[in-house]
C-alpha cells in the first residue's frame, strides 16, 4: 500500500524501493535478489518490535521538538527600550506588526542581531 510505512521483521524502518514476490509478498529493492527481504506493515510486527518502534519515533518526536535559537540583538539594553515601548505603543504585543515595528526601531537606533 502506497502511504503506508514498511518495516523489516526486526522491526527496522524500510526506506527504499519495493517489489513483489511471485506470492505478492512485499520484498525489499527493486528488483528480487538474493538479498531482498520480505516487509511488514506495523500491525504485522511482534510485540516486541512494534514496542523497538515506538521508542524510535518516540525519541524522533523528541529531537524534532527542540528549539533552534534565533538571533540575538548585540545591543540587549537598548534592545530592551525599544521591547518596552512597543508593549506601550501596540494595544496587542506580540503581535506582526509590533514586532516588524520593534526590529525596525532597534535597528533604527544603532541596534543589530548576532
């Protein structure tokens, strides 16, 4: 089935290309050779190795969450001004055009990002 993840008995993500066998068995690799394998979809997996996958994602969904850092203003006192009258100035902070306002004050002033 397109759409649907296939894995290796051991429970491993299959990524790559697919064939079947005279069966109609889904087997890894384009075409069948001595090293092709059969795949699964998850509900055929063993306990086990449906419990190994989930970890996996799991931990992937742990990686995929954290926070890059943006830039940070070279100048964190005037930066600090500038934030303060903008939450004066704008009825809603944050929002677009308070924050487009803020960078283009900052800079204004002498201020940049690093």
């Amino acid at each position: 089935m397109k759409g649907v993840k296939h894995y290796l008995r051991n429970g491993t993500l299959y990524k790559g290309a697919t064939h079947k066998d005279g069966k109609g068995k889904l087997m890894s690799g384009a075409k069948h050779t001595a090293s092709s394998k059969y795949l699964f979809h998850m509900k055929d997996l063993s306990k086990q190795h449906k419990q190994k996958q989930r970890k996996q994602r799991r931990n992937m969904a742990k990686k995929k969450t954290k926070k890059k850092s943006g830039s940070k203003p070279t100048n964190p006192s005037l930066y600090s001004r500038v934030k303060s009258e903008a939450k004066k100035k704008f009825k809603v902070y944050p929002s677009a055009y308070a924050n487009a306002w803020l960078v283009r004050t900052y800079k204004k002033r002498g201020g940049g990002y690093a």
